[in-house]
C-alpha cells in the first residue's frame, strides 16, 4: 500500500483477498507490503471495518 492510497478501499481489498475462499488458496494473499506513512493508521482503519 502506498502513502497515496484510499486506505479503507486497500485494507477491504486486502482483507478479501486474505480470507476468499476461507483461505483455501495457495494463490490467498499472505504479506502486505505497506509504506510508514500509512502504517501507523492501518489498525484504526482495521478496526473501523470490523463486522460486528
């Protein structure tokens, strides 16, 4: 993920491409390569996105 990236759009990406299919996929994203300038806001997002 790049600095300049729509976070909430990456992250929903992020976490479909991890748990499509239930993880069932070799081809299942695994590590996310992310910049520092967004890193520190990727758990508040994560958070927000949470189902309940």
């Amino acid at each position: 993920m790049l600095n300049d990236a729509d976070l909430e759009l990456a992250v929903k990406a992020a976490v479909a491409g991890r748990y499509q299919n239930t993880g069932q996929v070799c081809a299942a994203a695994k590590r996310f390569i992310i910049e520092e300038g967004l890193l520190r806001h990727l758990p508040n997002v994560l958070w927000q996105l949470r189902q309940p």
